[in-house]
C-alpha cells in the first residue's frame, strides 16, 4: 500500500504543490492529489516541471518523475526514410488550426499495452482553455486534406511539453515531431516518461533536477 504524505492532498484554493524533493519514487514522480485543472494550476505545474496524468475514475494525478525523457533539437535524430518522406511533400502540416481534432484523436487512438486513455473531457476542455489563452498549440499534419497525425502540448518561454500525438497513417506523427524541433524556436521538448518510439528519435533521459534547472532557465 502506498503511503500518501498529507501534502500532497491539493487545496482546491490554492495553486502551491508541495516540494519536488518530496516525490514518490513508486509511482514515479507522484507529487500531488486532487486540485483541478484551471489555467492557473496548469500553467504553475508545467512552469515547477509538474503535469497532470491520471485515468478513468481516479482524481487528478499531478507527476514529476525522475529522470525525466526530454529532447533537444540538436538531439533529434533524423533517419534517411523520415527525411526522405518529408522531403516527398506527401504530407502538408500546419500549426494551430485543428487544435481540437488533434486532442480528439490523441483520446481516441487505441495504443499497444493501453486499454484506455487519460485524456478526459475535463482536460480536452482545459486544454483547449490553454490553446484558446495561447499556451496549448498543436502541430498538425495532413494527408490529401484530410487530418492524419499530430501531436500537442504546453509552450512556456522556450519549453514545450509534450502531451500526446497520434497518428492514422505511418510516419504522420513522426512528421509532426520533426516539424515541432526543426521549425520552432524551443530549446527543450519535455516528454515527460520513457517512451522508446521517442528514443529512437534521439529522447534521452535527464535527471529531474538538471531538468528544472533548464526549465527555470527557458521559461
């Protein structure tokens, strides 16, 4: 059984989240129970490196892990087939006009080892508060006009936060993901837990304090 500090027992009242050092190890990087999802609660967890991330039925999980997956554009690893189908012109991608579809589908895309998904409507609905408030972007990427992969997260300073991509049809979210660290201005790309589909693009793991102090740094 899992012992909960009190702490983390979050104040609906109150953004403050408790001390990172006080994270669980198991589950890692658990910091926080409960709050909500305002703007103002969401936009102060990414800024301390805290994001929310819980399922069905469970109340609102905020995480710091440690180490944390991050890349950086000088990281990204672009293979000869991925730059060959970019430099193919078969997909266009945009920014910022489907924002909704991209979250959308980021919930409805069945996932190997994932029976459901922790993108409520709650948090399609504060998210899309953020992209309205200009915090949330998505990177979309389409295939004879039709939406076909894409990813979003969280922009502060010159971080961006992953949340989730999604993709209809091969290579479409890869595409998306070169976009984001090739045509943007970002200097860290948070991507929050292992993933090894990430790592093959050139994620690599960072200690969570060395992740902060970057994150002070570009915020």
């Amino acid at each position: 059984m899992i012992d909960i500090p009190a702490s983390f027992w979050l104040d609906a009242n109150e953004i403050k989240f408790p001390e990172l050092n006080l994270a669980l190890k198991e589950p890692n990087g658990l910091i926080g129970i409960g709050g909500d999802l305002s703007s103002d609660r969401l936009l102060h967890a990414y800024s301390e490196g805290i994001f929310p991330w819980y399922g069905k039925d469970e109340p609102i999980l905020w995480y710091s892990p440690d180490p944390r997956m991050v890349i950086t554009p000088e990281a990204f690893h672009l293979s000869k087939s991925l730059r060959k189908t970019i430099n193919s012109s078969k997909f266009d991608v945009s920014v910022n006009t489907v924002f909704l579809e991209v979250m959308t589908n980021c919930q409805k895309v069945s996932r190997a080892g994932q029976s459901g998904t922790w993108i409520s409507e709650d948090m399609i609905k504060a998210y899309s508060i953020l992209h309205d408030s200009g915090y949330a972007h998505s990177y979309e990427v389409f295939l004879d006009n039709k939406l076909v992969g894409g990813l979003y997260g969280v922009a502060l300073g010159r971080v961006f936060f992953g949340e989730s991509m999604f993709s209809l049809v091969s290579n479409a979210s890869k595409v998306a993901f070169a976009y984001l660290l090739q045509y943007s201005n970002y200097m860290l790309i948070d991507c929050q837990v292992e993933n090894k589909h990430l790592e093959s693009l050139g994620a690599f793991k960072m200690p969570r304090d060395l992740f902060v102090q970057q994150l002070k740094a570009f915020v």
